[in-house]
C-alpha cells in the first residue's frame, strides 16, 4: 500500500496533514465477507487552499513570460525534460505496478503504456526540429524581414484519463511544459497514486513553481482555479460536460486556449464486400482493447443485412475466445473495471437495449461479477436504445442492420460526436466513395482497421463535442505555443 501525504507545490513537496482519499483496486480480494475492492493507498484531498496556492506558484513561476522558464532556451528546457525522463524510467517497476492495480490494465498493456510514453517523449523532443524550422525562418516581404517564433501560452491547467492516467496526460504535459509554459497538473480519480514515484523527479528536474501538483475533488477545487483567470490554457482528455462547465467559468473564456479530448461514439461500415474474417478481428480489437474504455473504441458497428448473420456468428466466437481474469493473468484481455458504477451503468444499458427489442447474442455476454463485466453483443439495435447514442465507455458492441450506405452515414451526421470511423470493404471503388461523405463528419476515416489514436505521430483531434485543438507530437507542440514574430524594416543602414 502507498500512504501518500506529500504533494509538489512551488518546487517544495509539502506535506498533507487534512483529509485523505482511500484508493480501491479494482481487483477484487477474496475476504471472510465475500469479494472485495482492495484497498492500495491513500492520497491527499487537498482543497481549494492548496490549489489556489499551487496556482499562485504557477503564475509566478511564468511571470508573465518573464520567469525563468518561458525565458530559458528550448534546448536548456528540453535538458530538463530528458532528465525528469531518465529518472521516469528508473522508476518504470513501481509505475507499471501501479497502473496495473489503480485500473486493472492487464501488466502488458501497462508496460505497454509506459514504454508509448517514453517514446512519445522521445518523438516529441524530435518534432521540435519541425517546429524549429518554423522558429529559424525568416520571410521578407515589402522591404520587411520577419523572423517567426514560437512563443508559451502561460499557465496551463493539465487534467488527464483514467484510462491513459500517465500516458495522455504526458501528451499535454509535456510538450506543454518544452514550450515554456508552467503547470498545474491534477491527475484522475481513479490514476493518481501511479504519478507519486514521480513527483521527487519533476521536483528535481524543473524549477520551482514550474510544476505544481493538485489532489483532490475536481468539483471542489477546479472552479475556483478556472474563476480566477489565471489559467491560460485548459488541457482535459475527459467529457464534454465537464470541459464545457470548466470553460463557463473562466471570466474571458475568449482568452482561454482550450486542448481537449473528449467523448465519441466511433462507428464501423462493414459493407456488403467486407472481408468478414477482417472486420471481426479488428472489432474485437476496436471495441474490447482494455475493456472498451477507449475513447477511440469502436461503440457501434453497422452491418450490411446480407453479411450480418455471418458477422454475428464469428463476433460472437471470437468474444467467448477472451479470456476475462485478472490483469496479471498471461493471456489476459479482459479485466476489472476501475469505476465502481460502471457495471450497473452497462447492465442498464443492456437491459434498456433488450427493452427495447435487442438480445444478447454471445453466450453469457453481459454477465457481471464484482468489478467484471463479461461482453455483450447485442443485436438488433435501434434508435429507441440509450446504447444507439451513449457512448458506453465498456465492453458492449452494439450492432445494427442496415440496407442502404446512407443509413450510417445519416448516423454520423445526427451524431453529436465527431472522432473517427471504419470501413471496412474489399471493394476500393466502394471505399473511395465514402471517403468524401465521412471525412467531413469525423477527423479520421480508417479503412479496413480498428478506429485509434497512433501512430503518435498522426494528429489526434475530432470534430463536434469529441474535440477542441489537435494533438500528436508535433500537433501539440503547436497546440501549447503561439507562433509570434520578429520584423524588422529593411533600410540603407539595416541591411542585415
Ligand atoms: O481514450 C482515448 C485514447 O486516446 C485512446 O488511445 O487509441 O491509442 O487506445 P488509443
């Protein structure tokens, strides 16, 4: 178990002496009352106190772009970065082991997360090149030369996922923090302990006041740091409720750089000349990867009428071949969930859906044990289910029948989210077609693969409520900076 009191505030590590969070491992332990939740630790519940503290750091620590940090070289700042990134790295064991009992990610797909985080580091630092190339041109026009720069925002309010708790909030972090910016970094809920072994590096590695960590009840304390005006940037991977809430407090909510990843409904168009065979694979990719708690999971899937019996039969064959079980099991790919709520929530979710004239096609789908939810593949959906629009955030695969391309498209068009679609068709002449009429409707049209964030390289964005800014390394690094200028008027006795 972690006990942990301490949290970083203007480059100290202050100590926590009020209340304290209890953490729960998904994982459920066999006990003389039957299964449950084990606890891993505590942490800090700070209040709104120590947050408009830890801001008061931030804002001095950018001084209005005069603090050491904004000031300081990209090449210097990057110095610190990799050296918080060396020091991240000896602590790989504990962070792993951590993430794996915060959320119950199965021990591969949290190495995984942790080895996609060093290299996105790494592919970050690398991307400056292209940014620096930006920062070293020089354009003339009208007898004035420019130089063009790349400039830091100011304070940055940095909250990340669950279910990326270190990878995603490190895509904000950290190129955030290689622009010069200052931060206030507010891990989740359920992803908060597996930063702790990290906290003496970002102490040693950056200057006081650079970055600031805050614990607590996001309700309690992030409206008072958005009611202050002092957050410049609000960088959130998390809902469009929330994010819209948090913007409506700021009192110049026009100054405010927004960054965020938010909800989606990812559909996938399995068309009459699908591969089949391909179209299940990657479905079971897309829509069960770490549970479904993916914001680019598949959560709908539309079927061709001629193809679907098919596509049920071998989903439904391929879903009873997961093995379900706890995450250090070898072979594991499906685990505990880590919100307490979340099983109720599908279950009602399924039942709504068989209500309504679904039924769950895969043997023992939806069956729930403690922290598990075994998944559900219902069929035939329709409009009238919550499942047709929420975005269940777990593993239930929703498919639909349908005769026409336009039936899915219309789908995308209604929908209020606006991430990323598949297609899948062998047919290129098919595919070519919907390209247009999709692109336009989502940020990423995928062909003949699961929907998905990387190649890290790619920009990372969506249209409607799934999105505002665009990451990925380079993306970000433009994201979290300003592009300003330096002219100088061309004359007889400034020629250079
Ligand atoms: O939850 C949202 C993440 O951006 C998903 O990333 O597609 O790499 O799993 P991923």
């Amino acid at each position: 178990e972690i006990h942990q009191r301490e949290y970083l505030s203007n480059g100290e590590m202050k100590q926590w002496e009020g209340d304290m969070h209890t953490v729960y491992s998904p994982v459920a332990v066999k006990t003389a009352e039957g299964y449950k939740r084990k606890v891993i630790g505590t942490y800090p519940v700070c209040t709104e106190i120590e947050a408009m503290e830890s801001l008061a750091a931030a804002v001095a620590a950018y001084d209005n772009g005069r603090g050491q940090w904004p000031t300081m070289s990209v090449q210097d700042r990057i110095r610190c970065v990799e050296q918080f990134t060396h020091k991240m790295i000896e602590q790989k064991d504990l962070v792993v082991k951590l993430i794996m009992w915060e959320i119950g990610k199965s021990v591969a797909d949290s190495v995984k997360e942790f080895d996609r985080t060093v290299e996105y580091i790494y592919a970050t630092i690398d991307a400056l090149k292209d940014i620096d190339r930006d920062s070293s041109r020089f354009v003339i026009e009208q007898g004035i030369v420019a130089q063009i720069r790349r400039s830091p925002l100011g304070v940055v309010l940095c909250m990340g996922p669950f279910n990326y708790p270190l990878n995603e909030t490190f895509t904000t972090l950290i190129p955030a923090l290689i622009m010069g910016n200052t931060l206030l970094f507010k891990p989740p809920k359920h992803g908060t302990l597996l930063h702790y072994p990290l906290l003496e590096a970002f102490k040693e590695c950056f200057p006081k006041g650079v970055v600031n960590t805050i614990y607590g009840r996001g309700h309690a304390i992030v409206p008072a740091l958005m009611q202050s005006g002092k957050i410049n940037v609000l960088t959130l991977i998390g809902s469009s409720k929330v994010a819209d809430e948090l913007k409506k407090l700021h009192p110049k909510v026009n100054r405010l750089r927004a960054i965020l990843g938010l909800d989606a409904k990812n559909a996938a168009i399995v068309t009459e000349n699908a591969d089949i065979d391909l179209a299940v694979s990657e479905t079971v990719l897309g829509a069960l990867s770490f549970n479904g708690q993916r914001c680019t999971a598949l959560k709908i899937i539309f079927v061709h009428r001629s193809k679907v019996d098919q596509f049920l039969q071998q989903l439904s064959e391929a879903v009873g071949k997961l093995k379900i079980g706890m995450p250090w099991e070898k072979g594991v790919a499906l685990t505990p969930l880590p919100e307490p709520q979340k099983p109720a929530y599908l279950k009602d979710l399924i039942d709504d859906a068989v209500a309504n004239g679904a039924r769950v096609v895969n043997e023992g789908g939806g069956t729930a044990f403690e922290s598990f939810v075994y998944p559900a593949v219902l069929y035939p959906v329709n409009k009238d289910m919550k499942v047709y629009r929420e975005e269940q955030f777990g593993p239930i695969i929703p498919v639909i029948a349908f005769d026409d391309l336009e039936e899915p498209i219309e789908y995308l068009i209604e929908s209020t989210h606006g991430q990323q679609v598949s297609i899948f068709s062998s047919d290129p002449t098919e595919t070519a077609s919907l390209i247009d009429p999709l692109v336009n409707q989502v940020s990423r049209v995928n062909i003949n693969c699961q929907c998905q964030r990387g190649p890290d390289v790619f920009p990372f964005t969506g249209r409607k409520d799934s999105a505002e800014g665009t990451l990925s390394v380079v993306d970000a690094l433009r994201s979290f900076s300003i592009r300003s200028l330096v002219a100088t008027k061309l004359n007889e006795n400034n020629k250079h």
